[in-house]
C-alpha cells in the first residue's frame, strides 16, 4: 500500500513538474525565422507554368578519345593493385 502511494506521488509530481515546464517554455527565436525561410524557400521552388515548355536536359555521349584510355587507366591501376 505504502509502495503505492508512493508510486502515486511519484507520477503526480512528474506530471505536475512537466506541465510547468510546457507552461514556461517558449519557442528559441530562431524556429520561426527557420519556419519562415523554409516557407519562402518552398514557394521559390515551385516552378513556373511556362517551365513545361523547355526540352528536358540530355548529356551528349562521352566521345572514345575519353573512354579508351581512362578505361586502360582503369584496367593498369587495377592490375598494379593486385
């Protein structure tokens, strides 16, 4: 019984201690500056309507002059590694 009541008093207080806690705290200044620059961020990156009208961008194909030898590189290192 005694254990209980114990326990009882134990969880009032916690709560009682947290719910003047939530009553005195308030926010850092910073969050609302975040809040709001996460807001305005937002709105730029929505894209504009006419935006659908440009060709999505394509890489040209890497010319063989490149591939060849950065893949014989490739191939030395590796047979230099082992």
């Amino acid at each position: 019984m005694m254990l209980k009541e114990q326990e009882e008093r134990r969880e009032d207080a916690k709560r009682l201690s947290m719910a003047k806690t939530k009553a005195k705290e308030a926010p850092f200044k910073f969050y609302e500056r975040d809040l709001q620059a996460q807001k305005e961020k937002q709105q730029q990156a929505e894209l504009p309507p006419s935006f659908a009208n440009f060709a999505p961008f394509r890489a040209k194909k890497i010319p063989w002059k490149v591939l060849v030898p950065l893949y014989k590189t490739m191939l030395d290192d590796e047979e230099n590694d082992r």
